[in-house]
C-alpha cells in the first residue's frame, strides 16, 4: 500500500490543525510531525475519513493509537482514493502554507 506522499504534508497540517480547532487544541509542527511519521503509510483520503471517525467517537483529540485503527477501518468502509474531502483548500491556500505563509 503506497501512503501519503511529501506534496501531502501542507494538505495533512492543514487537516490536522483543522482536527485540532474542533477539539480547541493548539498544535506545533513537532507534533504534527510525529503524526505525520506515523500515519503516513496510509493514503491521505484515508486519513480524512480516519479524521471523521475519530470526530464521531472520541470527545478528545485523538491519539495516533486511537486514529490507527481508524485508517484501516476507513479503507474497509471507502476503500483507497487519491483525494481527501475532510477539508476543502485551494491550490493557494497549500502554496501559501509551503511557503511559510
């Protein structure tokens, strides 16, 4: 199974901060990028539709462990695809945050 890709990583803060707004915590990139380490072998859709059913389960902001399990059952139920609908970004918005901004 082929996981995210480095292009993804703006995508995958983005979501992640966007996981943590609805949990009111704040992240810093040290966090972020330990998640990224372990969640990266799965695809970035699957990681969105981990992010959704963590969202409905957990009235805190998940852990890697909690958010694992969460991407295999996310591949059970959608299957793999190539595109996340957890958020909505725009080619700007992406470069933008690529370039420290």
């Amino acid at each position: 199974m082929e996981g995210m890709i480095n292009e993804e990583k703006p995508i995958f803060a983005l979501m992640m901060n966007k996981l943590a707004n609805i949990y009111g915590k704040q992240l810093n990139q040290d966090i972020i990028d330990v998640y990224w380490e372990i969640l990266r072998p799965y695809k970035i859709y699957n990681v969105g539709k981990a992010f959704m059913l963590c969202i409905e389960q957990y009235q805190h902001f998940p852990k890697p462990a909690q958010i694992l399990p969460e991407c295999s059952n996310s591949i059970r139920i959608y299957g793999h695809r190539d595109k996340t609908d957890f958020i909505s970004y725009d080619r700007q918005e992406v470069l933008q945050i690529k370039n420290g901004g």
